[in-house]
C-alpha cells in the first residue's frame, strides 16, 4: 500500500469520525434527528469502506455479508412495531457486545503472543461484551414479557455478584501473564462463561421500571466492547466510534438516574418493584370513577388547557396518530395543547418522542415534565394516556411506596384528570397508583385508541 493511499484512508477515519460526532449532536434536536441518523450512517459507510481498502480483505465475502445484514436490517425496521422497539434496541445492543467478543476471542486464539496492551484489550472485550450481550438478552425478555418484568431478588446475590466479578478479574490477571498453554485456554473460557453469567445476574434484579436506565447503561457498555475492540485491531476509527457510543450512554444513563432521583448503584441493586424489607406499600384506598366517552367529550368541550400525558400503554394501542387528530380538533375548538413527556415514559428513553414524532404532532407542543409540573394548577384538563408510574402521586405521597421520592409529572393538580386505560392494573414498576381514585379523577376504560377515536367521533358529530 503506497503512502498516498494510506493517507487517503486515514483521512476517511477522520471523515467518518467527525460524522459520528455530528450525528450524536443532531440527535439531540427532534427536528434534526432523523438527519443526525443519516449523517451518522454515512459515517460508517465511509469507515466501512476505508477499513476495507486498508485491510485488503476478499470483497465478495464482506458485500455478502453487507448485503445480507442490509437486508434483515430494512425487514426489520418495516416489521417490527414500535411497542417492540425497546425490545429491538436491547437486542442491537447484545449484537454490539458479542460481535466485540467474538473479536477478542479470535485474538486470543490466533495470536497468543501478543503485547500486554492488546491482551488487556482483549479481555476487557471479553468482560464487557459478554455482559452486554448477556445482559441485553435479559433485558429483551422482560421488555417482551417472556419473564416477568418483576425484580429477581434472592439472598446473598450481592455476595454472588461479587464473587463472580472476583473470579473474573483473578483469571483475567493470570491470562495477562500466562497467556499460552491448555490451562491459559482453561481460565480463559471461565472468564468468558463467567462474564455471561454476571450479565444475567446483573439485570435480572433490576425492575421493569428501570428499564429505561438499564437500555441505557448497555448501550454503553456495547461502545465501550467496540472501543476495547479497536484496541485489539488497532483500528482508530472504531475506537472512535466505541468511545463515543460509551460516553453518550453513560451521559444518558445519569440523565435517566436524575429523572428518577436515583443512584446508578440504587438502580442496579435496589431492585424497584420488590417488596423491600418485608413490607408492602401502603394500599390504595378509594374507588374509581369511570366516565365514558360522551361525556368525556363535554368536559374537554369545554377546556381551554390540556395536557397530554403518553405512557407505554399508548403504544400498545398504536394511539398515537388518533390523540395527533384529538390534539388538532382541541386546538381548532380554542384550547391550548401540550404533551408532557416523562425523561423515563415508555420502556426506553425517547421512547414517547418517538411515537409522537412519527404521529406528525409539531415539536414545539412537547414539554419537559419540569416545564409543565409548574402550570399543572392552571390546567383545565389532564389527559393520561397508558401512562402509569410517571404520574404515580405516591412517589410524593407515600413513604412506603417502591418509587417514593422519583420525580413525576403532577397530573393530579390539573382541575381535572382524564386516565385512559383498559383496567385498574398496576403499571410495569408492579406499583398501585392512588391516581386512579383521587377526587378530580376519571376513568375512561377501554382501548386507548378506540376511545379516543370515539372522543374525536364526538367532537365531530357536534
């Protein structure tokens, strides 16, 4: 390889870099995200290609590979339903962490004599990676509902953890020194078996309300696999890449903690949900008052303030599009609308922009809880939409609650409180809501998106 080639391809490391950057900050602006992806994509475009005209590696096998990876990627952006899109994201994830794995194994194997920086290298992508994609698999099966969303909780499984890490970094040390051998190979596998099984022990204690911080933090930990992974092949702009994937995600992760008015180790080991100290929470006393659609209508005929507030439950029903259309008969009847975003609604974060987005409702109605918490008083109407435990007073109210002390969206102190949902039914965090049976609540049961499409049935006919 001539020297002007290699300069070209360090010039489309630096490109494909400065892309990546760009693209994380466009992601930080609605109105700009959708560019930020593309910007971000052609980004690795352009370090897909550099790396290969680097390596000299047999393109007939790697256009297969693009082409066969192109194409479950674009099947599943069309099939999988955005309710799932947590689910997908908790598997790229794991992919993330095994693929940066299976690069530290293949080292190991192939080149045993390595300097000690790439066998640090190596085992760190073994550690971390295996966690993510341990970890990941575990957290698409609560998201998916294929175990229990609930916390795992057993005695002594701190000392477990504890023990397995202990392990982990024992036999990390000898492979560092010992690198070679049949024993070498031995406590290499304990490490890899062992890191897998830390994944698992390492989230099944963490609730379904934390969800959004645990998608998060192994987001991080796949970019920091892929940085360690760079290290191994010496690869500037995936370590780049890794680096970057890794610091947004821990930036993200203390965001989601702070939303909850939580500690990264509270959330890890706190395990919301479970009954803590022998103790449930206090149980919610009163009765609801259900309302049907009619009369609904009377109510929000009548408001000249409301606040949207979209949970989980609203993507399941796939409601967003007909709560746009609500949104749009409410401001044309003279109210002023908005949609107060919870940081941690839904199953992962952004999860309610998303879905608003997709639904066309205009960037500027979307509101930060701390922006609409303020005016809660002056609203005339609230209506809470499978939203359940960003809207939990019991977080304010009741020390007894798992979420006493989580920051929430004050739909109680609006006049009145309309809660779409199709029963009484806790919500993912397993925590009764007195929401449901306060004075200036509501009830309006059944499926969200065939309610609201009798409320702008209502709003038409008149």
């Amino acid at each position: 390889m001539t020297d002007y080639s290699q300069t070209l391809i360090d010039l489309g490391y630096i490109v494909a870099s400065i892309l990546f950057i760009l693209g994380i900050k466009m992601l930080g602006r609605p109105g700009r995200a959708r560019l930020g992806n593309m910007v971000s994509a052609l980004g690795m475009l352009i370090a897909i290609v550099a790396v290969l005209f680097e390596c000299c590696l047999s393109f007939e096998w790697v256009i297969a590979g693009l082409i066969i990876g192109a194409l479950i990627g674009a099947v599943a952006a069309r099939t999988v339903q955005m309710t799932a899109m947590p689910q997908m994201v908790a598997v790229l994830n794991g992919f993330g962490g095994i693929a940066s794995l299976l690069v530290g194994w293949e080292n190991f194997h192939s080149q045993p004599d390595s300097n000690l920086f790439v066998r640090v290298a190596v085992m760190l992508a073994v550690l971390i990676g295996g966690v993510a994609f341990s970890g990941s698999l575990v957290a698409y099966a609560k998201l998916a509902g294929r175990i229990s969303g609930r916390p795992v909780l057993f005695r002594g499984q701190q000392l477990v953890n504890a023990a397995m890490l202990a392990l982990i970094f024992a036999g990390i040390a000898f492979l560092l020194f010992q690198p070679t051998g049949i024993v070498a190979y031995l406590f290499f596998l304990m490490v890899l078996c062992l890191s897998l099984a830390l994944g698992v022990f390492a989230v099944i204690p963490i609730g379904g309300a934390d969800m959004p911080v645990v998608i998060a933090l192994l987001n991080s930990y796949s970019g920091l696999a892929a940085c360690a992974a760079g290290f191994i092949i010496l690869n500037n702009v995936l370590i780049v890449a890794g680096s970057l994937v890794g610091a947004s995600g821990l930036i993200l992760t203390g965001i989601m903690c702070k939303a909850m008015n939580r500690s990264l180790g509270n959330v890890l080991f706190g395990g919301m949900g479970a009954v803590a100290g022998g103790k449930a929470a206090a149980e919610v006393q009163g009765e609801p008052k259900p309302i049907t659609p009619e009369d609904a209508y009377y109510v929000l005929e009548a408001a000249r303030s409301v606040v949207v507030v979209p949970g989980y439950g609203m993507a399941v029903a796939q409601a967003q599009h007909a709560v746009r259309e609500l949104g749009e008969i409410l401001e044309n009847n003279g109210a002023e609308v908005r949609y107060a975003i919870h940081p941690v609604a839904g199953r992962m974060p952004g999860h309610m922009n998303v879905l608003l987005a997709e639904a066309n409702v205009v960037y500027e109605q979307l509101a930060e809880m701390d922006d609409v918490n303020p005016i809660m008083e002056t609203v005339d109407v609230c209506i809470v939409i499978g939203a359940n435990d960003v809207v939990n007073p019991a977080a304010r109210e009741m020390e007894s609650s798992p979420i006493y002390g989580m920051p929430v969206i004050n739909a109680d102190y609006a006049k009145t409180v309309m809660i779409l949902k199709r029963s009484m039914a806790a919500g993912f965090a397993g925590v009764d809501n007195p929401l449901f049976v306060k004075e200036n609540s509501r009830m309006l049961f059944g499926d969200a998106k065939a309610t609201v499409q009798q409320l702008v049935a209502e709003f038409k006919e008149s």
